[in-house]
C-alpha cells in the first residue's frame, strides 16, 4: 500500500488542507471500521458466547502484542493507558515520592510532562529541575544534562520536541542520567507512526505516547512501555483487577511486567483501532512514512524564510514551527481557507505537522496562504 492510497480512506481530508498531525491524526475507515467491529462484537455476540470480559481480555492481549512490535518491545513490558498524559500519571504515581527527591525535565516538555511533576513539588516538596532549551535544543549540551541529573530520581524527557520538531539524543540522554542513577521517563507520543522506534536502542525505563496522532487511531488509544524488571520496585497508586494475578486471593500479588499499571474494566474499541492503525502503517513501511514525511517537509521549508522557520532547515520530524506575528489570527485566518494548523503558547508561532498523508499540493496551498505572513 502506499500513502496516498490510504489517504483515499480518510474522510477528514476531503474537505480540508489538514496539518495537525502533532495534536490529532484523523483515523482512516478501516480503523474506525475496526473500533466498530471490536465494539459490536463485545456487545452483540460475545455476551451469549465466550463472554464480554473475555472477548475485552482478547482485544488487549492483541493490542499489546501490536504496540510491542511497533516499539521492540516484549508484550509482558506493555501497560494500556488512555492517552500519554495518563500513562506518565501511573508512572509518577507509583514512586515513594519525598522532599529529598529530584525530577529534572526540560522547558519544552508538554503539559502532560510537567503538571505531574509540579503537583509532587506541591504536595511532597519534591524538587524539579528545568533544563534550558534554545532553538529546540538542550542548551549546554550532555554536560547540562550531567549535571542536572546528579542525584536524581527521575528524568522526564521528549523525544521530539512537540514546540520545534527537534530530535533529542535519547540514548545518550538516558546514559547519563541512568549513570547518575536516575530512572528515565521518554515523552515519545510524537515519535510512533511518523519514525521507527526502538526502545532498546533508547534504554529508558519508561516510554509513553498513545495512538491518536501519528498512529492514526482513535482517541482513548494510550499505552505505557515499562522496561522489565523495573516495576518490581514500583508500587501504582491505582488498583485493580487487571493489575494483579488474582483478584479473589485473600493477599493479592501484582501482576508480573507492565500489566500491574492496568486498572480495571475499559472499552475495547479503542485499542482494537489501535491495533488495526498499527498494521495498516506497518503495511506501508514505517520507512516509507518518514521518507515522505522528510520530502513533504522539505518542501515547505523552502518556502519559509529563514527568519521565520524555527524548526531546522534539514529534516528532523513533520513537525515545522514558523513564526508569525499573530499566531491566532494567523489560525484563524487559515482555517477560513480550509487549512488546519495550530498555534504554540510558547514561541509565538504556528506549528504545521506535516504527515506522509499530505500531498504536494497540501504544502503548496499553505505556503500560498502563508504568503501574508512573510
């Protein structure tokens, strides 16, 4: 299959330019087809055949298998969550947090990487630590990062920043805080169904994200990543009886691996589209997406003066952060014309997310609208 035959399955993009990957990628009709089908079996067929929490426990075991092999990850190290924000609340939630503690994050992370860690400073007198960007990039270097880290407990990290589309050095960040002894938490919702990823090559202890934007798959669609052995120590806030091995045992025991982080009773819809997204991008070739993406990309960078493109020149994700003097109106104005983008609190600018779903004529309708603004 190649790109634009999928886009031909998505009705979002019949009436509109859309670049707004970042925030929410619109599913094509096998992918809602799918939650659909999920859903109606659950609630049609299976309550007088196999049983409705059977049929649910078969639609998660098949998305953890897919969300593995998307990452290259064992299933046993996959959690389900909704959505990246609450996949990073089970993991704050299930460290012994005091005032002798530390998390160090960096000034470009997303609300979901810095509410949590402002609501442990609150009410536990944990410390945070912000590392300072510039241009999407962490200002001063490994050494920052170093030095930061010292005596930490937890590093919370992006792997692409969702402000500039910048590639941080995840391995290499994750080397140095795990030598300073700190766990490291990967923000990676940016990184699956636009880049291959590999949570080996990345070490980290943790990794989130959720499937409603590049992935293409509904919202709802979350998951957790939780390297083995690291949740033996980790003791979740919630629980339920999808977290331990038996729910009727007079003591209960966690469950091995990451499934001590699932809760309890969840619509299997969701994942089922989850799951169905993550094969049909595999049936493209992730490969294939980000040569795209990089080609797309290109193009309208070329477009942009240098003065307002705050994203790199080369390629380093879909993601293309322009500067304009009024971001909203700026927005606004765009979507009078069909064209969907959206504006940063911080820098002043909008931020186009550019998919390998667009077309050519995509990126040149922007540019034309963007013409105003240069």
């Amino acid at each position: 299959m190649e790109p634009t035959d999928l886009r031909e399955t998505m009705p979002a993009l019949e009436s509109s330019v859309y670049c707004n990957w970042g925030a929410g990628g619109p599913s094509p009709r096998r992918v809602v087809e799918a939650a659909e089908s999920a859903l109606e079996h659950h609630e049609y067929e299976a309550p007088a055949a196999d049983g409705m929490y059977p049929a649910a426990f078969e639609g998660y075991d098949e998305a953890r298998v897919a969300v593995a092999g998307l990452l290259g990850a064992e299933p046993s190290e996959i959690a389900l969550t909704q959505s990246t924000t609450d996949g990073i609340n089970r993991v704050a939630g299930a460290l012994n947090w005091n005032e002798d503690d530390v998390v160090v994050r960096t000034d470009l992370e997303h609300s979901a990487g810095i509410l949590p860690w402002q609501r442990l400073e609150r009410e536990y007198g944990v410390e945070v630590r912000v590392l300072e960007t510039e241009g999407g990039r962490l200002d001063g270097g490994l050494e920052a990062v170093t030095a930061a880290a010292e005596d930490a407990t937890l590093f919370c990290v992006s792997s692409l920043t969702w402000t500039h589309g910048t590639r941080l050095p995840i391995e290499a960040i994750v080397e140095a805080a795990h030598d300073a002894g700190a766990l490291v938490l990967v923000d990676a919702v940016q990184s699956p169904g636009q880049v291959p990823v590999d949570v080996r090559e990345w070490g980290a202890d943790f990794v989130v994200a959720a499937g409603h934007k590049w992935l293409l798959a509904p919202f709802g669609a979350g998951f957790l990543f939780v390297r083995d052995g690291v949740e033996e120590d980790l003791v979740p806030a919630a629980i339920g009886y999808r977290s331990v091995e038996d729910a009727n045992a007079t003591d209960y025991r966690y469950a091995a691996g990451a499934r001590r982080f699932e809760v309890g009773t969840a619509s299997p819809a969701p994942h089922a589209g989850l799951t169905e997204a993550i094969a049909i991008l595999e049936e493209i070739g992730l490969e294939t997406i980000q040569r795209r993406i990089e080609r797309l990309t290109d193009r309208l960078k070329e477009g942009v003066p240098d003065d307002r493109l705050l994203s790199p020149r080369s390629y380093e994700s879909g993601l293309v952060t322009i500067a304009v003097d009024d971001p909203e109106r700026t927005v606004e104005r765009l979507a009078d014309r069909e064209i969907v983008v959206r504006s940063l609190p911080n820098p002043d600018a909008i931020r186009a997310s550019i998919h390998a779903f667009n077309s050519r004529a995509d990126v040149d309708a922007l540019l034309e609208a963007l013409e105003a603004e240069f």
